[in-house]
C-alpha cells in the first residue's frame, strides 16, 4: 500500500518534484529553517542577499536540511526577492514532504 503524507499548503506537487513555497531572510544570525509563516516556509540565511550569495545559501540549507544533493534544489522563481518557489527533484515526494515542517 502506498503512503501518503499530508501535504503542506506551501508545497504543490508536480510530476518528478515538489515546488515549495519559502521566505528567505537573509543576513540572519544563523542559518536554519525556521517554521512556517504566513503560509510559506521561513528559511534564515547568514549570507547576505549580493551577487546570489543568500539564494545558493539558500539552496544548500534546504539541500543539506533534506539529505538531497545540491543538484536537485533550484530556484524556479523569486530570485530577486525575499519570496521565492523552490523546485525539489524527488522520486519519492512522500519521504521529503514528511521532513518538512507543519507549522
């Protein structure tokens, strides 16, 4: 029987990935996930928001926060800003969305 996890209402599922929906505050004092808030995940990055630094921060926390390689993170959209979609490569949604926080 296949498992099903409930689903956050920040993340969408899609064919080989799930996108999650993530506010990133950079120049924090650490860098950690920091629950949910305002229906997105919170994410702290020390790296400031220059030249990409607090985006590849950014993938490599949730990288490393979900034991996937690097390779399978990337930024679909909200470069730029505080607000941004991650995409997140999986063969099995299940096991990443039940690392995610609930609130």
């Amino acid at each position: 029987m296949e498992m099903r996890v409930e689903v956050p209402s920040y993340v969408t599922l899609q064919n080989d990935s799930i996108i999650v929906d993530v506010t990133v505050q950079p120049k924090a004092s650490r860098d950690e996930i920091a629950g949910v808030h305002n229906n997105r995940l919170k994410v702290r990055v020390t790296a400031p928001p220059v030249e990409g630094a607090a985006n590849r921060s950014c993938i490599e926390l949730m990288a490393s926060y979900l034991g996937i390689p690097k390779r399978d993170v990337s930024i679909v959209s909200g470069a730029s800003g505080r607000n941004k979609r991650i995409r997140i490569r999986t063969s099995n949604p299940d096991a990443l969305i039940s690392k995610l926080p609930r609130k």
